[in-house]
C-alpha cells in the first residue's frame, strides 16, 4: 500500500499565511490552492480506500480457497489407496466367479488366484506404509501392539510371552491402526 502523507503547503503559501504585514494575496488564490490540495487529499483517499478492498477482497478470496482445498483434501485424502484397491477387489470377485463344483482344477486356480490377491494387497500395503503387526508364539507381548484377549496356562511359552496371535494388528506409518488380537501366557499353576 501507498502510505503518503499530506502534501506540505508550498513556501509561498507559508510565507502569506506565516509572514504578518506581507502584502496579502487575493484571497481566491490562497482558496483555489486549498481547495486543489483538498481535491488532491480526497483523490488519495479514494484511491488507498480503492486499495484496501482490493486487498481484502484478494486475502477473503485466498481464504476461501484455501479452506475448499482443505476440505478437498480431508474428503479425498483416501482416493489413491481406493484406486489401488479396486485392483484386490476385482481379482476377489473373478475368484468367486470360479466354478469349483468341476473339482480340482478349477479350486487349484481359484486358490491361486487367491494367492496372487494377497500378494497385491501386501504390494498396496507397502506402498502406502501400512505394515503387520504379526506377533509370533514366543514374542515378548507388547500392550503398545497387542491385545490380549485372554491367558491360558503353558509350560512351553514363558509368562508374559504370546502364546497365539488370533488376528494381525497393522501400523500406518508407525502408528497403530489395529492392534493384534493375541493369547498371552502365565505360568502354570503350582500344584
């Protein structure tokens, strides 16, 4: 923005209004000055005034935009990984298209296909930073990753330790989405 301040009176008009006994000059013409400043101070008026809307109109209009792109961005935030999974979801369908009523040929294939489904799915997975939680009979349990769904007696697993991993947990970017649903182990009973 223009940030200008008034225009100063010139000398001469300082020195008539200044200066006492100086013959004095016609009146009209100390009147015509003052009103071409005032026409000159209303005109930069008009024009920062002509300014400032503009700008604020441009900062609504950038806000505005920016708040649609948000919300764009929150409805659509999942539309890559939609896309990938269609790929999983059509090879599923073929899948269950399969006539396994002819026997083994058709459910080896079927099978198959099952198979190579899984592996897109992990490749997807991957992609987008989705990884297994998948705890093995033995490991550690760990209440930031597992949910232990119950305890059961065993001499072979120590205390504390998974005895059986009911259902996978996954992590998307190293944040827990789902925690693996697991059996924990306790020291058997004495008798």
């Amino acid at each position: 923005m223009n940030s200008s301040k008034p225009a100063a009176p010139d000398e001469n008009t300082l020195s008539s209004v200044t200066e006492p006994g100086a013959p004095a000059k016609e009146g009209g013409d100390e009147l015509a000055a003052l009103r071409a400043d005032l026409d000159a101070a209303r005109a930069q008026i008009a024009e920062n005034l002509d300014k400032f809307l503009r700008a604020k109109a441009e900062t609504d209009n950038v806000r505005r935009r920016a708040e649609s792109d948000v919300a764009n961005a929150h409805k659509f935030a999942i539309e890559r990984f939609a896309l990938e999974m269609l790929a999983v979801k059509d090879s599923l369908e073929r899948a269950r298209a399969v006539d396994v009523q002819n026997g083994g040929a058709a459910l080896d294939k079927m099978l198959e296909g099952v198979d190579l489904t899984i592996r897109l799915m992990d490749s997807i997975f991957q992609k987008f930073a989705l990884t297994e939680v998948n705890p093995a009979r033995g490991e550690r349990f760990d209440p930031e990753r597992h949910q232990a769904m119950s305890m059961q007696e065993s001499a072979e697993v120590p205390d504390q330790h998974v005895l059986m991993a009911l259902q996978k947990g996954y992590l998307l970017n190293n944040r827990l989405l789902r925690p693996a649903l697991v059996i924990v182990a306790k020291a058997p009973a004495a008798a």
